[in-house]
C-alpha cells in the first residue's frame, strides 16, 4: 500500500526531468490523494481498471469498491457531472465527447485532483480508479505520486463491445443505468459462444430511458480507434511491471462477476453476494 506522506517527496524528486505542466500534474495530484487508512475500516487498495470504453469498467469496479470498502473513482463520471454542470468546461468538454475524442491530460487531472481532495475531506482510504490513466503520461504521472496494487484489465470482443454501447440507456429520473441489447454471438475460430442477456430497467422506468449523446456507432468506433491507439501502450506499461491482471469477459454479469472474483481471490469474501445485489 501507498505510505501517502511520501507523495510529495516523490513528486519534488520528478522535477529535474519533467515538463513544467507535467510536474504541475503530479504536484496537484500528490497534494489530493487520500491519507492511509488508521482506522482499520475496508482494505485501503488501490487499484485501476483498465479496458475499451464500454467494456463494463464502471459496473465491476462499483461492485469491488462495494465489496471492498473504497471509494470507486470514475473520470467518465466526473466528465459527466462537469458537463451538467454547466461550469466554465462544459461546453468544452461536449465537443470534444460527442466527437469521441481523449480529453487532455491536464482537463482529466484537475477534475480527477478534485475529486480526490473530496475523498481526503471524507477521510476515504484507498480507491479504485475506473477511466485514469488512459495514457503512457499519465500513468508515468500516476507513478510518480502513489503506489499502485494492481491494474485490473478488462477484454471484451470488439462485436460485443459495440452492440453494448449502443445498447446503453440510463434512467433520466433516477439515473439507473441499464443495457437494452441482447448480445449472442456463435462460437467460432476457437472461441466460445458468448451470451449477454439485457439488463432491463424496472416498469416505472422504461419511459423515462435516454440514450448518451455519443453512444451511436460512428462515436463508439471513434472512441475504440483512439483507445487502441493510445491507451493500449498502457497496457504493456503495466505488463512491464507485473501488475496487469488480465480478464476476459465470458459473458454477461452475473458469470463475469463469479470469475473475476476468483481471478482475484475474493470468491470466498463473505459480502460478495451484497456487492453482486
């Protein structure tokens, strides 16, 4: 576990050979990263999910910070509120998502820096990031100011990963997020028949579905071109390390859930069925 008292230190002995704004970015995220945990409450990991957007990061790492007791830190989620907000990003940030576009480094890194002051103010121990880092810089960055565990990644076909996107819709009143799509592709080439059924809304909320302004086919394809041009080098920088957990996804939640559960050594954790609720 990260001992965050040296944070600052490790940024200060960055800076001989860092950019100005790089060293910037590692002073505002050293300065926010939550204290270690004294009190002995959840198990202080900090982890970062990796995979194409749309994979199911989100869903997976809330049920684990749930399971877990750390806060679960999603940059898409901070995106999304700083768009509704209509703060002096807003409009920005709309084009650049509704092209499919990578936000900039320093954008990501001061809403996520934000973020991480709220969990300091919480006194929220450890964490698990969902959508941070996407590029080789900022994991360089990430490195350089906190200890990570474990870089969980998540591998999902590209025909599947597509019919998931554009099967997203989420509730305009309670915010539920759900999946219209039922996904069932034939076993072939040596890979297994994969089978994802719809997670459907409740009645009372099957007229109030919307669809995300950028999940539509040309945006989604867009956004898996620009994954797999800059974040997949992020792959092998924490291959490189030992700390990459490979995992493909078999099929829907519910068998996802159990395997990725065991691939972590959590399948006897005794709040796993509350967490999968």
């Amino acid at each position: 576990m990260a001992v965050f008292s040296r944070l600052m230190c490790r940024a200060a002995s960055a800076r001989s050979f860092c950019t100005k704004s790089t060293t910037a970015d590692r002073h505002l995220l050293s300065s926010s990263l939550p204290l270690n945990n004294s009190t002995g409450k959840g198990r202080n990991v900090q982890w970062v999910f990796l995979g194409c957007p749309g994979v199911g990061k989100g869903t997976y790492a809330a049920r684990l910070s749930k399971l877990l007791g750390v806060p679960h830190i999603a940059t898409g989620d901070l995106v999304r509120h700083e768009l509704s907000s209509s703060g002096p990003l807003s409009s920005q940030l709309a084009e650049i998502v509704n092209q499919g576009k990578l936000i900039s480094d320093e954008i990501v890194i001061d809403l996520l820096s934000k973020r991480l002051e709220q969990a300091q103010a919480k006194g929220e121990t450890g964490f698990i990031l969902d959508g941070f880092p996407r590029t080789v810089r900022q994991a360089e960055i990430l490195e350089e100011v906190t200890d990570i565990d474990l870089v969980i990644n998540l591998k999902l076909r590209e025909e599947a990963l597509i019919a998931k996107c554009l099967g997203r819709r989420t509730c305009s009143e309670c915010g539920g997020n759900y999946n219209v799509a039922c996904i069932d592709i034939k076993g072939e080439d040596g890979n297994p028949r994969m089978y994802m059924p719809p997670l459907l809304p409740p009645p009372h909320c099957e007229s109030k579905l919307i669809t995300r302004s950028d999940d539509n086919e040309e945006v989604v394809k867009e956004r898996l071109r620009v994954y797999n041009e800059l974040s997949r080098p992020v792959e092998d920088f924490y291959r490189l390390r030992g700390r990459l957990l490979e995992f493909d996804l078999p099929g829907g939640i519910p068998e996802s859930w159990t395997k990725l559960l065991h691939a972590l050594n959590l399948d006897d954790h005794e709040d796993k069925r509350t967490a999968a609720a």
